[in-house]
C-alpha cells in the first residue's frame, strides 16, 4: 500500500507542470508544421481507472508527409496504444526529404 502511495504521487507531482494541456492534447516540437492533426481517443479503461500521464513518441515522417513510422519514448502503456493510432493519421507539410519529429501527447 505504501508503495502504491508513493507511486501515486510521484505521478502527481510529474503531472503538475503539464497542467493546461486537455484530455489529448498534443504538441508537435518539431520543425515540421503538422497540417492533419487527429488526437487520440481516451482509453475507456483509462478514464474508468483515472488514469492520466504523457506519451512521448519520435515519428519518421516521409518527404511527402505522411508517417512512415513511430517510436515510443515513453508514456503509460494504457495510454500509448491511443496515442499511436492517432499519429498515425497525422499529415505533415511536404519538405522533399524524411525528418524525425517528436510529439507529445498529454492525457488529463
């Protein structure tokens, strides 16, 4: 039980500074401009456990600006799955050559 206590705020207190971001919202810091931008839906077994918490992912984005692939960094694995679905719907601006981008999305 202590344990669980500690585990819990932990969480809390990573969360804190990530107050603003909504029930998906997202951030794309890269140099590319995301121009189809789908956010994930929020896992039904996630919102019944209120569980919160980041996904941290690298996306391979081709020329062309679709998704070629994408990493998770990190993130709760409740939540990951979603977050992966929906990048992958993500259309970035063309360029003519592949970059690596980092997104992240915020469940709260």
């Amino acid at each position: 039980m202590v344990r669980f206590v500690r585990l819990m705020l932990v969480l809390c207190l990573l969360a804190i500074p990530l107050q603003g971001f909504g029930e998906g919202a997202t951030e794309g810091a890269g140099a590319r401009k995301v121009r189809v931008n789908v956010k994930p839906e929020y896992p039904e077994v996630a919102r019944r456990l209120a569980i919160h918490g980041i996904v941290q992912l690298k996306v391979k984005v081709s020329g062309e600006g679709t998704v070629r692939s994408v990493e998770v960094v990190g993130g709760n694995p409740v939540l990951v799955q979603s977050a992966v679905d929906a990048v992958k719907k993500w259309r970035y601006e063309a360029t003519g050559k592949e970059s690596l981008e980092p997104v992240r999305f915020a469940f709260d």
